[in-house]
C-alpha cells in the first residue's frame, strides 16, 4: 500500500471520495481537468492525459451500471405485481373449487390445489413454488378440457398471458442483476485506479506548486481542503495520514 505522507503537521486535510462514491469521484476527475487546462503547458499534470484516458473509461461503465439497475428494477417491480394478481387469481379459483368440489374436494389436486386430508378444505398455495405450480397444473388442466366445460373465470387466455410475463420479466430482473454486478466489477476497478491517480496527482501539485505544503489553493483543482480539529502538534503528528485521507469527512 502505497501512503502520501506531506505536510503532516498542516492545518488541513485534502480529501478525495473513495469509489463507493462514484458521481463525487468522477466530478473531481472532471473539475481536475477542467482547471489543468487552463494551466500554461509546462504547469499542467504530467497525470492528466492518463486521468482523462480514466474518466473516458469510467463513464460508459458507470452508465452501464446505472442502466442494468433501472432495468433489473422496473422487471422486479412488474414481477411483484404480476405476483400480486396471481396470489388473488388463485384465491377466485380456489372458491370456484370448494363450490363445484365441495363433497369431493380431492378433485381440486386435478388442477393444482391441495387438499388437507384431515380437515377436507381445499387450501390455497402459500409459497412462491406451490403459487407457481398450482398456475402451470391450472393451465394444463383447463385445456385438457373442452372448451364448455371450463370454469368461466379467471379467463384461461388471461392465466397463459400471466404466465409468459413472470417467466419473461423473472429472466429480465435475473439478466440485469448479473449485468449490473459485472458492470460494478469493472467499473470499481477503473475508478479505483482513477482515485490512486487522483491522489498521486494531488501529491505532485503540492511538491512542485506548494512547497511540500497543503494549502485551501487545492480546491482550484476541485478538491476538499477544509481545517483539521484543533489538536495538540503531538497529537496532529500521530494522526497523519499523509496528503490525502481516506474516504470523506
């Protein structure tokens, strides 16, 4: 591990955001460039072409992040709907089985249902696995049937629409979790580099601009300079991390 230490008994703290911070990351590697340019060219960061090459990597990651997680929750938030209209569909079937059934609830175990042998009722699934096979065996069941011998409701064609849409928003939100957890690993990569960078930076302003002093003049670049706690000189000495802490204040 590669520590800055400079200035240790200075009264200020430069802070750079660590990468579980990324928009804050990005906008001082942006804010950095920004005011490099505007240097005369022998001032400028001898970092800032590989900086640049950073944040242009950075940010079509960042938005491929973004994205898979909009998409991941937009499926998530239709397959709990979805859910939520089969849990009800099944309660209606269920009444319509204790209706037609009511001398011989065994039957229902033709469409799904499950009968509890002491009591006789027709119970209704309470799990995302019995919900989803007592829908499937439903299906299977209503269309091994002529179609005048179908129960009236819920329509069949609604229950197979049902079906296709949880299976095809259950593969969407499983697709886009693993994209967004591979976007995260490269992107979390690249940004931690782009802090190191970032940091070493910081280091060769203050040796070559600011006398091995760290100074508010900092913040030009875009980063955080702000006061240390008044402390004792002993205390401050034990406390330094060097040019650049760890993480935020």
């Amino acid at each position: 591990m590669l520590k800055l230490a400079l200035d240790n008994n200075s009264l200020y703290h430069v802070f750079v955001p660590d990468i579980d911070h990324p928009v804050e990351l990005l906008n001082l590697g942006d804010a950095f460039l920004s005011y490099d340019r505007t240097l005369p060219p022998e001032e400028q960061s001898p970092l800032a072409p590989y900086l640049a090459a950073l944040l242009g990597g950075c940010a079509p990651l960042q938005d491929n992040f973004y994205h898979s997680e909009a998409q991941r929750s937009i499926a998530s938030e239709k397959v709990k709907a979805l859910e939520t209209e089969l849990r009800q569909t099944l309660k209606l079937i269920q009444q319509q089985l204790k209706t037609k059934y009511w001398t011989t609830p065994a039957q229902a175990e033709n469409w799904g249902f499950e009968m509890n042998h002491a009591t006789g009722n027709i119970m209704l699934p309470d799990t995302p696995r019995a919900r989803w096979r007592a829908l499937s065996q439903y299906i299977t069941q209503e269309e091994s049937r002529p179609p005048a011998d179908r129960f009236p409701a819920p329509d069949l064609a609604r229950l197979i629409e049902l079906r296709r849409q949880i299976i095809l928003n259950r593969r969407i939100r499983k697709a886009n979790r693993a994209q967004r957890k591979m976007s995260r690993v490269s992107r979390d990569a690249l940004l931690q580099h782009l802090r190191d960078v970032l940091r070493v930076a910081c280091a060769i302003i203050i040796l070559l601009q600011f006398d091995h002093t760290i100074t508010p003049d900092l913040q030009k670049w875009g980063f955080e300079v702000v006061k240390r706690p008044c402390k004792t000189k002993a205390r401050v000495q034990e406390k330094a991390e060097g040019v650049v802490e760890e993480g935020g204040s």
